[in-house]
C-alpha cells in the first residue's frame, strides 16, 4: 500500500487561495464604493476646495477671478449684517436644537415603553417626508395674520391675532418651530434605534427596585442613551445652521433682517449682487464654525464611548 506524504505546496494551497480571494474580493468592494467616492470629489471635496481658493479672490461671475488676499475675511469682520446673521442663525440654532431634541426624546420613549404598532410609529416619521418648501408654505397660509386658520382660531378663543411671520419678536421662534415639526419625526427615529440597543434587563431590574417611569427614564434611559443623544446633537445643529428654504420661502430675512439667517445672506450676497468671492468668505467661516461646534460637542459629550461597555 502506498502512501502519499503532502508536499509544502499541497499544505500551503488553500491558504494561498483564501488570500487570492480575499484580493479579489478587495478589489470588488473598491469598484462598488468608486462611484460613491467619485460622486464625493465631484459634489463634496472638489466644490469645498473651489469655494475656498474663491474666497482669496474678487470674483463676479462675468469676469475671471482675481486674487485680493484677505480683503473678503476683513470685509466680512467688519461687516454687521454678517454680524447680525450670524446672531440670528445661533439663536435659531438654540430655539430649534432645544425643541426639537426634547419632543424626540419624549416621542422615542413613548414609541418605545407604550406601543408597538408599526403604524404609529409611520406616523411619527410623515412630517419628514414633506419638503421644506412645501411645509414652509403651509405654514405661510396657516400663520397668516389676516386670513389665516391657525390666527383665526386664536381670535375664536379669545387671544388677539399674532403676527407670527412678520413681527420681529416671533419670526425666529415660529421658523423654529416649523422646522422642528417637520423633522422631530426624524430625529425621534435616531433616537428610538438607539433605545433598542439598551437591555430590558436593566428596565426590569430597575422595576424591581421600586423605581418610576421617570426614574429609569432620568437613571437609565439618558445615560445608556448619550452615544446616540450625541450623535443626533451633532446631526441636528450642522443641519440647523444651514437653514434656507424656509426663511426664503416665507420671510425672505424680513422684517429688517430679523430672520436674515447667515445661509440666506450668503444666498443673497453670491446671487443677488454677483460677489461670489465675498460670499465664499462667509461660505469658509461657517465651515470652520461647524467644524469647531461639531469637534467641541464631540468631545464634551464623549460621544465615542459608551456606558453599556
């Protein structure tokens, strides 16, 4: 009888051909992420690198751009209608922030602790799936101060009329407002994926304690949760600070700039008077804002860690 003693190359064969797979299956997952990175260079990296060499340069669209050094960045320091967007874009940025976190955080849980039904919770999400145009107008017919639904219903109980989109005290509360009905579905759905990751044991433990709903909510559900509270933050502000539509849809930064949020002034300045390299200026400054808010919030609310660990 005989018998066959494996050679080296007979041992090393399979490794060998897990490894030549592997290569291959390398490539494979490169040619299905190529035409995402491609579309990221095109539409993200390339503009973003553009915008920054125009913001150097004095550029009206007709013309080729011409270098002017730091002249947009000290127009811009000395400017106070920047001055003034950017003040109203962070008091937006705060109204709608709070809002908005605090009803997801209570629709989340209510989603989570009181129904299962697959349909309510669809319901949650429908304000999201309406366009900031279309939602701005609504609004616009609902708030109008003379013919409007929503004042005449406050006339009908007994409240005066409020000119919710026209008076400079309730212009930046009641946009907050809209474009937090419209995306607290949304941020809600973030927030109960994020509910799912934290064990019913620690519910049932807490139960057998003695502790409330209010309680485990405070002890158990904010802690466990703050990875993903801080991931939504970060999500919600960068979006916040980028408001546009609904301002230009309903105010246009009226009255007297009291809803001239920097987005719709940077709109303003590029296509409404051609300076393009002035507004590339102001483009870079809020880029750089939102990286140091998104860099900051990162870190204060130490988002890469998590209490289940």
């Amino acid at each position: 009888m005989t018998t066959t003693v494996p050679t080296a190359r007979d041992r090393t064969g399979p490794a060998h051909s897990r490894r030549n797979r592997r290569r291959d299956d390398t490539g494979l997952a490169l040619l299905f992420i190529l035409p995402a990175f491609i579309g990221f260079v095109v539409f993200l990296l390339w503009p973003t690198a553009r915008g920054i060499y125009l913001s150097f340069t004095r550029f009206n669209l007709l013309t080729p751009p011409e270098f002017n050094g730091l002249d947009n960045y000290v127009r811009m320091a000395q400017d106070p209608v920047f001055w003034n967007s950017m003040r109203v874009t962070v008091y937006y940025v705060i109204l709608n922030i709070g809002i908005q976190t605090v009803l997801a955080l209570v629709i989340a849980v209510m989603m989570q602790r009181l129904t299962k039904s697959t349909w309510l919770r669809g319901i949650v999400l429908t304000p999201y799936l309406v366009s900031n145009v279309v939602a701005a107008l609504i609004f616009l017919w609902i708030l109008d101060y003379q013919l409007g639904i929503g004042n005449t219903a406050l006339e009908v109980i007994g409240v005066d009329r409020i000119a919710f989109l026209s008076s400079d005290a309730w212009v930046i509360p009641t946009i907050a407002l809209i474009n937090a009905w419209r995306h607290v579905g949304y941020t809600a759905l973030l927030i109960f994926a994020g509910l799912q990751t934290i064990p019913e044991t620690m519910y049932e433990a807490g139960r057998v304690d003695g502790a409330s709903e209010i309680r485990m909510f405070r002890s158990i559900t904010v802690p466990l949760l703050r990875p993903i509270l801080a991931l939504v933050l970060i999500i919600t502000v960068v979006g916040s600070f980028q408001v546009f539509d609904t301002v230009a849809v309903t105010t246009r930064g009226g009255p007297v700039d009291s809803s001239r949020v920097l987005q719709y002034y940077i709109y303003d300045v590029a296509f409404g008077r051609f300076q393009f390299g002035y507004a590339s200026a102001m483009s870079v400054a809020l880029l750089v804002v939102l990286v140091v808010i998104t860099f900051i919030q990162y870190r204060l609310t130490r988002a890469e860690q998590s209490d289940l660990n």
